[in-house]
C-alpha cells in the first residue's frame, strides 16, 4: 500500500491527523531533549518537533544526524499553534526516514551573505523562503496575466527567439551566427503579434527577450520576460484601459492568493490596495511642466530617467499613464497623434515606489508609406521588414498593444530592490552563471 503524502501548504485540512510530509531540512535546532526541524518542500515550511522520550532511539538518532538540506520524510501528527512559526500548525513527529543526508557545510548557512555570492549560489539560493516566496509571486503574476487574457478570448501565439532585424534599433541587439549567416535575438515579438492580430484578431506572446544595453540600474536584466498583446481595431483609450484591467486583475489575484508570500517578503500592502482602475493619466507636456516645476533639469524632447519616473509616480496612489511622448524618442513603429504628429500615440505606465516602466505601448502605424518612411528614418534595413510592409497593403487596420516586463512587475508588486531577485536564474552583463 502506497503513502499518501500531504503538502505543507495544505496542512491545515489535516489538523489532529497523523500525516507523512516530504522535502528538505531548512534548519535544526535541539535542546538535547527535543529537536525541532524546520521543513520545507517547495509549497510552503513547518516546523517539526522530535521529543526524545516520545520516539524510538532510531528515530531521534536520524533526526539528530540530519543536515541543513538534507532530504527526509517526516511522519506525525498535525496541531494547530497560532504561536508556530511559518504556518500556525506544528508537526508533532514520530518518524523520520531520511532520503539523502546532505554533505556538511551547505555554501548558504543561515546568516548574511554578499549578493555576488548569493547570485554565484543563485540554484541553491533559491531554496530560501524569501527566494520561493518571489518565485510563487512571480508564478501568480504569469497566471493573472494570461488568465485575464484569455477570458477575453486573446490566443496565445508564440514568437520566434531567433529574429533577422531589430524592432527597436540595432545597438541592443545580441548578434548570433546562424548558420550561413546573421541572426538576432529576439527584443520583443511583438512585431509578430501585429502579424498574427491581423490573422487572428486578439493575440499575446508570453516568452523571452533580450537587451544588449549595458545597464547597471537595479530595473535592467539582459534576459527577461515580457507578456504582449496585441489587437486589431483597438482605439488609444481601448489599449490604456486594458492595460490597466490587466495590472489591476494581477495584483489582486497576488493579494488574494500569496498573502503569505507577501508576509514573508515583510512587503506593506496597502499601496498594493490602492491599485484600482482607472490609473491617472498623465501627458508628457505635463510630466515636464511637473518635473521642471520641482527642480529637475529636464527639458521637452529629452526622455525620463529613473529619478525622473520616481518623481512623478509620488504625486500619485497608483500607477500612471505617461502618455504622447515625443515620437523622436519612440519606436518607428509607434503612430503619430493625428492632431499632433510631433507626439507618439503612446504610453507607459510607470509603478509608484520608483520601479519605473512596467508597461510600455500603443497604436502603431498602419499606413504604408508612413512606415516605410519611419524605417528608412530609423536606418532600418527595408528588405528585413517586408514582410511586416505587408501587412500595410493587405487590409491594414487601426492596431495596437502594449508589452509588460514580468520582472519589473513583480519586483514592485514584491517590493523587491533589484529585479535580479524575482528571475528564476538572472542574467546581467556581469552575469552567465550558473
């Protein structure tokens, strides 16, 4: 007869049972009379406790032999304790099988280390609580994502990795032999997704991207993830408020299903409470005025920097719409305002707490001519972009959408200092391994 096994997230369903637990010793402590083991299995930690005098000598001797990381099963009866750390129930034990004891002297021990040797550790730093709790957010962040994509009848289309021209200028791009000749990697698909709306109607692409920028900002990774959607017949307003339809649904299906990921993280919710539709918006003619008007050497035409973006998104309880920025500092793809050909007709939504852009888009050229114009403009190879040239001449349509870093959403949600935390493995320009 197999064992039926119980999830430490789930253990509250089996108060007063006798349940066997699975995963990996976080930490031991003992008096010499109990021990208390601090286990985890990747959905939640529990702390166990082996009383000397209750278990066989067997048992405490491979309790008391344990180490950090080690893998055990872990067999005893469930309490609740509101007192207990992680979870309010206790694991009384009364057997302990140990699967592999772990060598001595596991690299993170349970005191403060250095983030270069953390990041060097990155595929055992991830065993921490703070680490799992990010990665479980950044989980729910994907989840709520598509979710909300997909209730509103969006097909997921997948992007190709390998590309033969840039999207947004040649000097970010990661250049890669392909056989016979060049390749890139991808900096966004979403020049596929207008390819695809125009199939398909309502389309996104969840997956990765790359930037060559040599940035050492705590918002920037070389490798990162973005979802884009992408929609055909979508007017400027339509886009902003799907975007924020999305951000909204996002943080309250954290709030409400990673509670204890967030206490973990010591993150304050209550700005998190505030993130209700509609978010502010916010002209670039008037993001100047403010910016000037509170001291900042900026002037019209130049881009925002980060303490630019912290500025403003402190004037506000939620995130913002910064739109119709100058359409010299943007894509060439991105439409010009028909009343004003000199501005964009788009926006990024900027995160309250100094995580700047979270979300950049809007309307993109549908005219021929015009982008043919834009291309040459931007020094563009042409011939790259014949394909995305047809879809101006065969049934082109009002178009948009916009592109969310996974990353710099969830560091913010997170309230974490450095998006290097909430990506699984990071990559920077300092940065391949592990």
């Amino acid at each position: 007869m197999s064992t039926e096994y119980v999830a430490i997230k789930d253990i509250g369903a089996h108060a007063n049972e006798t349940v066997t637990l699975r995963g990996w010793l976080y930490n031991i402590r003992s008096s010499g009379k109990i021990a208390f083991l601090q286990l985890r299995d990747g959905s939640g930690m529990i702390q166990g406790v082996v009383v000397k005098a209750e278990v066989a000598e067997a048992t405490w001797d491979t309790a008391k032999g344990l180490t950090q990381e080690s893998s055990v099963l872990v067999t005893g009866s469930v309490r609740q304790d509101d007192r207990a750390p992680y979870c309010g129930y206790e694991h009384t034990v009364t057997d302990v099988q140990a699967v592999q004891i772990a060598e001595p002297n596991y690299p993170i021990s349970h005191k403060e280390h250095g983030p270069d040797f953390l990041l060097e550790n990155r595929h055992l730093w991830l065993r921490t609580p703070k680490q799992a709790a990010l990665l479980r957010i950044r989980h729910e962040v994907m989840k709520a994502a598509t979710t909300y994509l997909d209730d509103r009848d969006f097909l997921r289309i997948d992007a190709p990795i390998f590309t033969p021209s840039a999207c947004e200028g040649t000097t970010t791009l990661f250049e890669v032999d392909y056989f016979d000749d060049k390749a890139f990697l991808s900096q966004s698909g979403q020049l596929y997704m207008e390819a695809a709306a125009m199939a398909l109607g309502k389309v996104y692409c969840l997956g990765p991207a790359f930037r060559a920028e040599k940035s050492k900002t705590r918002r920037h990774l070389t490798e990162f993830w973005m979802i884009e959607p992408e929609i055909a017949f979508l007017t400027f307003e339509e886009n902003l408020q799907l975007q924020e339809g999305m951000v909204t649904h996002i943080v309250e299906q954290v709030l409400k299903n990673r509670m204890a990921d967030l206490k973990t993280l010591e993150r304050d919710i209550a700005p998190l409470l505030n993130v209700k539709a509609p978010f502010p918006r916010v002209s670039y003619d008037e993001a100047i005025e403010k910016l000037q008007s509170l001291g900042h050497d900026i002037a019209w035409g130049s881009d925002f920097g980060a303490p630019d973006e912290t500025v403003l998104t402190k004037l506000y309880d939620r995130p913002i719409f910064v739109h119709r920025f100058p359409a010299k500092i943007k894509a060439f793809y991105m439409a010009p305002d028909p009343e004003r050909p000199e501005v964009a007709l788009g926006a990024d939504m900027l995160a309250p707490g100094g995580y700047g852009e979270i979300i950049g888009g809007g309307q993109r050229v549908d005219d021929a001519d015009l982008l043919r114009q834009r291309i040459q403009d931007h020094n563009l190879p042409e011939e790259a972009f014949a394909w995305f040239m047809d879809l101006r001449k065969y049934g082109s349509v009002p178009h948009g959408g916009f592109g969310m870093g996974i990353e710099r959403c969830v560091a913010w949600i997170a309230g974490i200092e450095h998006v290097r935390e909430t990506s699984p493995f990071p990559r920077t320009i300092y940065r391949i391994y592990p």
